[in-house]
C-alpha cells in the first residue's frame, strides 16, 4: 500500500504565525515636517509607528487594522531625549522606557516615573516601547500615566496647524480614546520637577511580575514643619482612564503624615474611582485594595522626601 | 507593498527584500537562514523571539523588518557557534539550564545583554532582567545559575 502525501500549501512567509500582521502600507517621513504632512493626509486611516508594542499587538489580533502605518524611524532623533527647562523636565514621545530608566536625573527628579518604567513589561518591552506610545495607546492600565499626573504632567501635540499644550489631566477621555485630533501627534511631555521637601512613588498590584495592573497609584506629598502642604494622588486601571483622587489629596493637606492619615486618604480615594470587574480583577477588590494601597505609595513618598 | 532593506545580521551585511507588513523574526527564519530566533507567542509575553539590535534585547516578533534598516542585528548564531560556543551559551549546557530548549536562544540573548550592560549581576538583578523571557519546562533555576555562572567566567572569577 502506498501514501499519498500531500505537498502541502506553499509556505505565505506572512502566514507563518498564527498571529500575522494584516497588510497596510508602509510611510516613513523622514522629517518632521512630513511626518505631520502624512498625518494631516491620512488622519485615521493612519496609525504612528513608535515601538509598536501595543501598536503590533492591536493589530496582529485585528483590534486595529490600518491602512497605513507611519514609522517615527527616522524622525526618531529629534522626537527623543529627556532635558530639563526649569521647573520642568521634558522629555520627547518617542524617548524609550528604558532610557527613561537609566536617566539618573528621574529618579531623582520624578522617582514616581522611575517606579513606574522599571516594572513596565521587560526589558525588551522597554527597549522598545516608548513614554508617546504608552500615552498615545490610552489604556487605563498605561503605567506611566498616574506618576505623570502626579507630576502635573501636560502634553504637547503638533499638527500642520500648530500646536497645542494639553493638561495630561484632560487628555484621556476613554479606555483607548484621548483628546488628540486625527492630524495631530504627541511631540513631549513635560512634567514638574520634584520642589524641595517633596517626594513622589508608585506602585502597582499585578498578578505577576509581568502583568498589567490590576490597580496602580502614584503619590506626589510636600511636607513643611510636619504639616502636608500639597499632595497630589493619582490611580491606574480603577476607572474607564488614569484619574486624579482629589479625595485623597483633601484629606491629605494640612495634616500629618502619618500613616492613619494616608489611610484615611486610601479610604477617601473610593469616592474618586469607578472601578469594574475585568479580566485581571474585580470592582470589589480595587474597592478594597486602594486604601492599604495608596497608604503603601504615601509611605514610599515620604521616605523619599529630602533624600 | 514592499522594499529592500539592508542591515548587519551577526557582523555580516545583508540586503533583502521585504513586505511592508513583514516582521523581523520572519525574515530571519524564512529567508536569513537563522533558527534560534524562535515563535511562542507572537505577541511579545514570551521572549523566545529575542534579538539584540544594537547591543540592546527587543522581540523580533514585534519589530517590523524595515525598522531595522541600518542596524546590528545579532542573533544566537552570531554570538558562538557549536563548535565555539559563547561562554553563555557553554554555561546554559553545562548547567542543564536547558530542557526543551525552545526558549533557550532567547535567554542566551537576553543574558548577552545583561551580561554587555552589567558584568556582575546579583541573583536578584539577574531575574529581574530575565522576567520577559518564558521558561515552560526549567523553572528558572539552573538558567539563573548558568548566567551568573557565565558572568564570573567572563569577569575572569573563575
Ligand atoms: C508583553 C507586554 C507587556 C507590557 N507591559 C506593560 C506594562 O507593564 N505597563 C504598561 O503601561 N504597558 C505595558 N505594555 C504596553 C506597551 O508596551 C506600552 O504601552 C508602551 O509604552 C507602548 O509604547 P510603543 O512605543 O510601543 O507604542 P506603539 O505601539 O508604537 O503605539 C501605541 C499607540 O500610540 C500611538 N502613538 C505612538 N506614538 C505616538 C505619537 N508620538 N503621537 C501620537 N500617537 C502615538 C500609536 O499610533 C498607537 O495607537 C506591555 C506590552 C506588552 C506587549
Ligand atoms: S514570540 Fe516574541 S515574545 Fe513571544
Ligand atoms: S527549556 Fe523548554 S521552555 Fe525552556
């Protein structure tokens, strides 16, 4: 008896995988200026190549497929790069995750932000991704977002007709949604700098090391002859963005920094979320968790004030 | 759509023609000759697609082979061979840091990495570095000890 096998289908090299990229044309200006050109054109036919780390993903399980992808390769240089202005320190979309983490100038300056990218996927994840993708991709669990708010974080956006500065506050607008105009692209961010006797953390709560929050929260407290004179409170992945507590911070000036205090403000910060049940947790257990958890982060804030 | 591009793959400069959509571990694999570079997951939570560019660890299942244009590719390939095998590479077998081996290539690169940015890493760096990569079969523990191990031999400790 005798086999017939079968020669089997030529190998698509785009089929390899079973996940695969849907096709879409390829733009890489090579300036700025034709960068925001190209954007103008395509609008939302048009998706920003930066890492490609949400991008990629989207659109090898057809959340997203565009018709064009635009590359920041070789604009790469000048949208990049971490300086200070200031009070304030700047640092361009499409700085690395993990050039934000060897800036030694963060941790010192913004150490919530530093918290943040150095529990961000990873490494590889960090040597692609970058701060503008993180922002831009809008997820409620984006890590760097509550230590930027924090940090009274703003955002400017370029477009053929100009730019405009955006409170990183009034940016979001949904899980995956921002304020940004279909011709429009993150330039920066620009964030404050840690003032004297002030400190700022973050932490997040994660199944594994790896994972997405399932609820994160970033601290900003200034504390003058024992007294919090401002703070600033910040949470991840418990509302449909990345929201300011302003519970927490009323309850947090003028007194102590005592831990009843922060734990007082944990409570106070339930008034401020609108958490669901998803797939890596429960409306219930962010409900819980955010009062040990915010006291943790305002604990971590005030050891670092002075140092 | 498509184009050529040209880039250094383990010291080597190659030119080839890509699809626009094209991802680099695919053009490895398919048309480069190289296997180590390896798909788990496609979706970068497993690290067995790592490779460096530059000097630095990224998932070739999530790099668009246009984006490379230019750079240093280097894969498991290029850091020893059988018959010279990197220090790394010695320690993953003489460690049974291998089982399957189907994520080997991946941490041999990732611990490349490491190794280049820190030649003296603790136990606890040296996880915290690993984290990206995916082990099903070892649990970790003689691929930690082979890196570490490797570290010492390159640091001339051993
Ligand atoms: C395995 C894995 C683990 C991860 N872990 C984490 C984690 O722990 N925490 C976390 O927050 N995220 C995590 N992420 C998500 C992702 O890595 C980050 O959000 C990263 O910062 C995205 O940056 P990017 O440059 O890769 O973005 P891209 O994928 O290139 O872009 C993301 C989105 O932003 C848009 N965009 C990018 N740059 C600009 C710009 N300059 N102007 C306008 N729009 C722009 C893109 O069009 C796209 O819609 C993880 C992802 C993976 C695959
Ligand atoms: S195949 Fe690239 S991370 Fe899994
Ligand atoms: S040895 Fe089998 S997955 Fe690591």
């Amino acid at each position: 008896m005798t086999f017939k096998v079968s020669p089997g289908p030529k190998l698509d090299i785009n089929k390899a995988n079973t996940h695969i990229l849907p096709p879409f044309t390829l733009i890489e200006p090579g300036s700025l200026k034709e960068l925001l050109e190209v954007k103008a054109k395509y609008g939302e036919k048009a998706a920003i190549l930066a890492g490609g780390t949400d991008l990629l993903v989207k659109m090898k399980l057809r959340i997203l497929e565009p018709e064009y992808v635009i590359s920041l390769k070789k604009v790469r240089s000048e949208l990049s790069g971490i300086r200070r202005e200031g009070d304030e320190i700047v640092i361009g979309a499409a700085t690395l995750l993990r050039d934000i983490e060897l800036n030694d100038s963060i941790m010192r300056l913004a150490p919530a932000l530093f918290d943040a990218v150095i529990v961000m996927g990873g490494v590889q994840i960090r040597n692609m991704g970058t701060i503008g993708g993180n922002l831009g991709n809008a997820s409620p669990a984006a890590d760097t977002a509550p230590p930027l708010l924090v940090h009274s974080a703003s955002v400017k956006l370029l477009s053929t007709s100009g730019e405009r500065i955006v409170p990183l506050e009034e940016f979001f607008t949904g899980p995956g949604r921002t304020v940004m105009r279909p011709d429009e692209i993150i330039y920066e961010v620009r964030l404050k700098a840690l003032g004297k006797g002030c400190g700022s953390a973050f932490m997040k709560i994660a199944r594994t090391a790896f994972d997405l929050a399932k609820i994160s929260a970033a601290a900003m407290i200034c504390v003058e002859d024992g007294v919090i004179k401002e703070a600033k409170v910040a949470v991840g992945s418990a509302a449909p963005t990345p929201v300011r507590a302003r519970s927490a911070e009323d309850a947090l000036v003028g007194k102590a920094p005592t831990p009843e205090t922060f734990l007082e403000a944990g409570k106070a910060a339930r008034n401020d979320i609108s958490p669901i049940d998803d797939v890596r947790s429960t409306a219930w257990y962010r409900r819980r968790v955010i009062a040990p958890l915010l006291h943790d982060v305002l604990q971590k804030a005030l050891g670092r004030i002075g140092v | 759509m498509g184009r050529f591009v040209s880039f250094t793959l383990n010291g080597k400069p190659v030119r080839v023609y890509v699809e626009d959509n094209e991802i680099l571990l695919n053009t490895l694999r398919y048309k480069l000759g190289i296997k180590s570079a390896k798909y788990g997951c496609g979706i970068g939570e497993c690290g067995a697609c790592t490779v460096l560019v530059d000097g630095r660890a990224v998932l070739s299942c999530l790099t668009l082979t246009t984006e490379v244009e230019g750079k240093e590719v280097l894969t498991a390939e290029g850091l020893g061979t059988p018959e010279r095998l990197h220090t790394i590479q010695k320690a993953f077998a003489e460690h049974a840091a291998v089982q399957c081996g189907y994520c080997t290539p991946g941490f041999v690169m990732t611990a490349a990495a490491l190794l280049k940015e820190n030649p003296n890493p603790s136990e606890e760096e040296v996880r915290e570095y690993i984290r990206g990569n995916y082990c099903r079969c070892t649990g970790y523990y003689n691929i930690v000890k082979a890196i570490l191990a490797a570290a010492k031999e390159l640091s001339g400790e051993a």
